[in-house]
C-alpha cells in the first residue's frame, strides 16, 4: 500500500492534517484563555483607575471643607453645594461639629444636629467609610460616605459598582488591617471569598482564575474574572484554529512555530522583554563643566528584539505609560541599576545615579517603600539615586508637589527633565520644589545657535539660582558649547558625547 506514491501521500498528509489540527486546537484554546485572563486584568485595571478618580475628587473636597471656617452660615452652606456641582462624582458635602452633622449642601442647616452613619472600616489616615447607608435629606436614597475630622462627602451607592464591566464576573473587596470581606458581588461562585492580601496579582477559588487589582490608598479591591464561554467553539478563535490545521496539513509543525511568533502587541513584548533579558541598560555619564569629572549618570534603558533590531525606547515608553505599565518599567530600572552599580556606588557615595520616573510612580503609595527596600538591600544610601521627571508628565502640580516632597525628604533628588518643552515658569518651580533642572537639548542647542546677545539661556540661568536650583545641561556635543555654557553658569553640570557616550556599567566608573 505505501509502495503507491498517491496512498503513501494522503496516509502521510492525512497524519500531519490530524496531528496539526490537534496542535492547532491546544493552542486555540490556551490562547483563548490567555486572552481572557488579560482582558479580565485590563477591565479590573481601568475599573481601578476610575474608582481612583473618584475617591480622590471625594479626598479633595474633604480637604477643601476642612479648610474652610465653620459656622454653618448661608455662605459656607452654599460652599457646600458648590463643592457638589463642581463635582464630577460627588453627590452631597457636610460638615460636622463635635462628631454631629451640623448643615449639608441637601438640607442646609441641620437642627437638631444629626449623628453622621456608623462606620464600616477606617481608612488611611483615619478616614472613616461607611457603605451603602441612606442619605440625610433624601428620602430613599443611599450613598457611600467618607468623613474625615469635621467634613463628609457622599457619593452615590452604586457608583462603585456600576463601574464594574457588565462582562466580568467580579466581587467587590473592603479591607481593613488583616481582614477583608466582600462588598458586593454579581456571582455566587464569589460568594464565601473572605481573604484577599491585596499584593496578588490573580487568585484562583472554587476553580476558577480571578484577577485582582486594589486601590491601596483606599484600601477596596476588585476580584474579577471575564463570564465563562458556554463553550470554547463558541469563540471565533478556536473555529479558526481549527480550520487552519486542516489547511496546514503536513505543515502543521510549521504553522504552531509561526502561531507562536505571531506579532503581539508592544506593551506584551515589553513584558516578555522585561522577563527575557532583551532590556539593558547603558549609563551616560554626567560631569561638572567647571573639572569635567563624573559626578553622576543617567540611567537609560535600550531594548533590542530577538530579531536583533533596536526599538525606540519613545514607542515603548510610550506605550508603557499608556497601558499603565510604566510603574513596572521603573521598577525593573530600579532593581537593574542597583544590580549593575551597587558595588561602584558604594565605593562612590558622591556619585549619583538617576533614573527617569513618571509622576504617576512617585504618586504611587507602594514607590516609596519598593525604593527604599531595594536601597537597603543594596545597602546604599538614598541619595545614590536620583529621580528625573519629565517636564510634560508634571501638569497636576498639586498632587505631584507632595508626592515630591515625600521623595525628598527620604533623601532622594529630584529632577526635571527635558526643561524648555512645555510649562517653564518660576512659578511652576516654585511650586514642585525640586533639586535641578536638566536643559532640553534641542531648546538650549537653538539657544546656542543664536545671537550672543540672546536672552533667554541667561534668563533659565537666573531662574535656577533664584530657585536655588541645579542645572544640568543636556546634549554636548562640542567644546564652544561647553565654554559657553561653563561662562553662563560656572557651576553647571552637563552631559553629551563631547565627554561620553552612553556606557556599560562596567566601564561607567573607569
């Protein structure tokens, strides 16, 4: 029989169409399940970011009710209720006095005064939560209620959990020191759920994979899984998987090599970059225009792919900011530097490393303690690292000035990067309170260009010594502009290929 070349070739065919569709529908149906742990994990995601949002406009407004003068009169009541119209999510405003509603932007003055909801947990800095409780002055409403010291603000019941995708199976999680207890839950398969540590990234109970994502700051969390499938051939992918094995045939080999190099987005080559070894790091030394010695370097990180070509850390910073991936990017620098470096900082402890951060990084209540951990298992001191900012990531200065201050008191400087671009101000310095500025390149290398009776360098110049600022100038390239910029600014640092590439570690301190 397999003497006949036409049997022997659809024996053989025959075999290779099986074994490739098999093949084919094993992987379908992992990559249907891959992708639906990520969705999942993207949905809980932006369920986070927008619970975020919330609680932080309803934080604010207790900060702004508690700075303002108690006396319950026409003027601060109708303050109140502009604190509610001007809200996005708020939907009532109180103050108390002696731990007794006094006047709401509902009912004006209360009298007698009213006692404000028990208390379901107690939040960071004693901030007081009460859930689902009824609204005083509205007959039949219920809201969520945060008080702290003598200001409440409520928002509406279900607005936490009508933020939840209708396509998740998910639960709402309260925390409270070691314990935690479901809120609300939309499935019974959740019902029973009662520990969740909030550091995990996924959970599996009674079977089933959830992904967790939490609010630390407010102490909730969603456990969240995508609704099962009634079946896996109900997904588009696993017919497709299905046909293409049989198409296949005796390439069924060939075709799972190419299912698996299939391209993937950016953001999940930057994870499996991050895990593979494809980031590095080089370092561009930054030296003191007044002796040209290395006192310090930027940390940069290069990607190159398996195929060997070089992705523009722009595109993939980019696309880690936008996919809320950056905090995992800066951490993975973090650990790398001090892997690289430790044993020459600790030689060196006048040299100082900076690493570029997202204002979104320094906000995060866990950056901190993640640094300073990494710090002492280093055994370094903090002002080993610095930390640069773009100037574009900063327009929230109020937020971001505290978050600055809290870095800087642990002993970290603080830069900004790219000085010139987009909200240059003495003001705007002012107001951030940082260590130095680092001069764009492009905009001081135009400077340069100019007229020697140019303005505006001396004027950055002049705003840095009034501020008491640092100024580091970026992109050297040849020595007139070193001469001019040690002329303007004696005490200048600066950084460009004049005095070195970017380097490995291993010669960074050589």
């Amino acid at each position: 029989m397999f003497r006949k070349p036409l049997t022997r070739h659809v024996l053989c065919m025959s075999a290779g169409a099986l074994l490739s569709v098999l093949l084919c529908l094993a992987f379908g149906a992992w990559s249907v399940q891959r992708d639906r742990a990520e969705q999942a994990g993207e949905l809980a995601d932006s369920y986070v970011n927008l619970a975020r949002r919330i609680t932080a406009e309803a934080v604010e407004a207790l900060a702004v009710i508690q700075a303002t003068p108690t006396d319950c009169g026409p003027q601060e009541i109708a303050h109140l209720r502009a604190l509610v119209l001007n809200g996005r999510f708020i939907k009532a405003a109180a103050r108390l006095d002696n731990g007794q509603i006094v006047c709401s932007s509902i009912t004006g003055r209360v009298d007698p005064p009213a006692p404000p909801p028990r208390a379901d947990l107690t939040g960071e800095g004693g901030r007081r939560v009460s859930f689902n409780v009824p609204e005083l002055g509205a007959p039949g409403s219920r809201s969520m209620v945060l008080r702290e010291g003598d200001a409440m603000v409520s928002i509406h019941a279900r607005t936490f959990i009508e933020l939840a995708d209708p396509r998740l199976d998910f639960a709402l999680i309260a925390k409270e020191g070691e314990m935690s207890r479901v809120l609300y839950t939309n499935t019974s398969a959740l019902q029973g759920l009662e520990r969740v540590a909030g550091t995990e990234g996924a959970l599996n109970f009674n079977g089933r994979r959830y992904e967790v994502r939490c609010l630390q700051a407010y102490t909730g969390c969603i456990v969240a899984a995508l609704r099962p499938l009634q079946s896996l051939w109900s997904s588009s992918v696993m017919l497709e998987m299905g046909a293409f094995g049989v198409l296949l045939g005796m390439t069924g080999g060939f075709a799972v090599s190419a299912l698996l190099g299939r391209s993937r987005s950016l953001s999940r080559q930057l994870l499996l970059a991050m895990r593979s070894g494809e980031l590095r790091l080089v370092y561009q030394p930054i030296v003191r225009l007044s002796d040209r010695r290395r006192v310090g370097a930027e940390a940069l990180l290069r990607w190159t792919d398996v195929t060997g070509k070089p992705v523009s850390p722009d595109a993939f910073i980019s696309e880690a900011e936008r996919n809320g991936m950056i905090g995992q990017v800066t951490r993975f620098v973090i650990s790398r530097v001090l892997e690289d470096l430790g044993d020459g900082l600790r030689r060196r402890p006048d040299f100082q490393v900076t690493v570029n951060v997202s204002a979104d990084d320094l906000m995060d209540s866990s950056f901190l303690p993640f640094l300073s951990a990494r710090l002492q298992a280093a055994r370094l001191q903090a002002c080993s690292i610095g930390l640069e900012l773009t100037e574009r990531t900063t327009a929230n200065s109020r937020e971001l000035s505290r978050a600055i201050a809290r870095v800087r008191e642990a002993g970290h400087k603080v830069y900004i990067d790219d000085f010139g671009t987009d909200y240059s101000s003495l003001s705007y310095l002012s107001r951030l309170r940082v260590d130095a500025i680092k001069i764009n390149r492009t905009f001081m290398q135009a400077l340069h260009d100019q007229s020697d009776q140019d303005t505006i360098a001396p004027q950055i110049v002049v705003m840095a010594e009034v501020l008491g600022l640092t100024m580091v100038v970026e992109g050297i390239e040849e020595e007139q502009q070193a001469t001019y910029f040690h002329t303007l600014a004696p005490d200048a640092l600066a950084q460009g290929w004049l005095f070195s590439k970017p380097v490995e570690a291993a010669h960074l301190f050589s």
